[in-house]
C-alpha cells in the first residue's frame, strides 16, 4: 500500500490550504474509502497531521522531518530518474544494499536511504560517521551504459548535484574538493563514493553513495575542526527530505548531460566553478615509496573533460587521475 500513501501525500501536498473529498482521492487513485481511510491512519502513525472535516474532506497540515519513503517518492516529478525508494531505519551501508538489488536486477533510479548506517564508508576504505535523524545516507542505483573508464566522472557528476542541490534549498554556497567531497567553510560537508561492477568495456551497474552532514549540532572529537553541516554553518534546521528531493533532481540534470557526450565537456564550466582550490596552491600526495611520503607542490587549474585534475607543477601541467594520488590544500585540508 506504500504506493497509494504517496499518492495521498501528492495530492494533498498539491491542494495546499484546500480540502481534498475522500470521493476525489477514491477516484484519484482508484481504490475504495476504507483504503483511504486506513491510509491516512497510517500516515497520522508516521507523524503526518492530516486533518479532517464532515463534508469538506482532508487537508494535510505538517510533515515530520523524518525520512519516509512514500513521502519522498510523493514528491519526485514523473520524469525522474528516481522510481522508487527503499527506506531502512538501519542499514550497514546503502552502498552494499544497493549492490545487492542490483545484482538482483533492479532497475536503474532505486534510492536506498537509511536513517542510520553501521558501516559506512569513504574514498579508500575510510569509516564515514553516520547518526541517526541528522544527516542524509543515500544511493542511487544507476545502469549507465558506459565504459569502465569513464565510471569516475559519475562522482562528479554527483558533486556538482550535491552542491547544485544544497544552493537550491538553503543559504549556503558549498564547493567541491576533488574528487569526491563538498566543503563548506573548509570543512568538510558531504562525502560521496561511486562503486561499480563491470566487464572490461561495460558496466553492469554503478551505485553512487552520498553521505551529507544536514542537521548535526556537533561531531565526535576526532572530527572536531574537519567536518561541518549545514546546521552548524547556516544556523537554521534543514529538511532533509526537501534536500533529497533537490540532490536527485539536479543529479538527474547533469547526468543527462554526462550520457549525451560520454565526459565532461559540456559541464566543464560548472564544476570548475565550484572547484575550492582552483588557482589555488595544492599538495598532491603521490604515497610512500621507500618509506617516504611522496610529494609535489603546484597551481590547481581546474578539470579537462575525462574529470582528471589539472595542477600546475614546475610551469608544466600534470592530469591528476582520481583514485591515484591524493590532492590537499597546501595551508589545510582545501
């Protein structure tokens, strides 16, 4: 019945301040007023305050600012690349999970979000914090179509939606640190992780991890001075179903881009727009040789359309390939 819990939550979210009859919802969607009924109860159990009057119908007041899947599913346009979301209270990762439905065959545009996860992670294995009712744990199923070769620059394709996501539904002006975080202030906000499952010149799938620090009011100590949210940094609670709904909408808008060239070209602009570090002094970290800790000082000048870093080093200008090296700020972390 999750289906016919969205479809009350649309059209009465499209009503407004009006009333909507039980008759109209009946004939709406198709099914009987006991069913309506039942629905409705449902979502008053979910925290939804629905109100209803003798002869005038239903009227829906507030939402709770908890994740549910009906409600999101409600409020993505028809055309979305997103056709259904699963919603876990817990989940070790929304990486693995959406690894599992598509080796089971799910289409492309499953979400899996989770209020809380237990094992997530980053970029080279790294633990990613993920508490409860604060920030937003997503993955979005994707079958690109694509070569191997250009799985990367699906993560930023994903950045640029983060951030074009984040700009639409709240006052702050975040930016990308190549190639798979979102800074806001210096610290970091958002963390995403692609992973793939291919042959050797196609990919059976892609899923794209985004973990965004929303509504944190504070971060363990060895986060102190690292990370941010956008709590912290704009001093206003944000809904975090409205930021979901925005994120997916603006990844729906570059990846069409993405697909239409197979690279960056026609994104180019955008994202090094957004870069933290362009024309700015960085340190590329190219790992340890012999024990010691390789590496080289230059100019970040921005992206070419394979989605590979381009640093000045020594008046020569060097394709820093994701995945390879590590890339930092030379005065702190952008």
């Amino acid at each position: 019945m999750t289906g016919v819990k969205k479809e009350i939550l649309r059209v009465l979210r499209e009503a407004g301040e009006e009333f909507v009859s039980g008759q109209r919802l009946c004939q709406e969607l198709g099914v009987t007023r006991q069913a309506i009924w039942k629905n409705i109860g449902k979502l008053r159990e979910n925290g939804y305050q629905i109100e209803s009057v003798p002869n005038k119908g239903y009227r829906l007041r507030s939402v709770p600012d908890r994740l549910y899947a009906p409600d999101l599913e409600s409020r993505l346009p028809e055309d979305s690349i997103c056709h259904r979301v699963e919603y876990h209270d817990i989940l070790d990762s929304t990486n693995t999970r959406a690894k599992q439905l598509a080796e089971q065959g799910e289409p492309e545009g499953t979400l899996v979000v989770a209020e809380q996860q237990l094992a997530g992670k980053g970029r080279r294995g790294r633990r990613w914090s993920s508490r409860p009712g604060e920030g937003i744990w997503m993955t979005l199923l994707l079958r690109p179509g694509l070569k191997p070769a250009q799985a990367s620059g699906i993560t930023l394709v994903a950045a640029l939606a983060v951030v074009g996501g984040i700009r639409r539904v709240c006052p702050a002006e975040p930016l990308i640190k190549w190639p798979n975080d979102i800074v806001l202030q210096g610290k970091k906000l958002c963390g995403i992780l692609t992973e793939m499952s291919s042959e050797m010149d196609f990919i059976h799938y892609a899923v794209v991890g985004i973990g965004i620090n929303v509504n944190h009011t504070d971060f363990p100590e060895e986060l102190e001075g690292k990370a941010t949210s956008l709590r912290i940094e704009t001093g206003k609670e944000i809904g975090r179903q409205e930021l979901i709904i925005a994120v997916i909408t603006e990844f729906q808008r570059y990846y069409q881009r993405y697909l239409e060239r197979g690279d960056l070209s026609g994104l180019l602009e955008e994202y090094n727009r957004y870069l933290a570090n362009r024309e700015q002094p960085v340190t590329v970290y190219y790992g340890m040789t012999e024990d010691e800790n390789v590496t080289r000082q230059g100019i970040a000048k921005g992206i070419d359309a394979a989605g590979a870093l381009l640093v000045e080093i020594d008046g020569v200008c060097e394709r820093i390939v994701s995945g390879e090296v590590s890339v930092r700020g030379i005065y702190g972390y952008v």
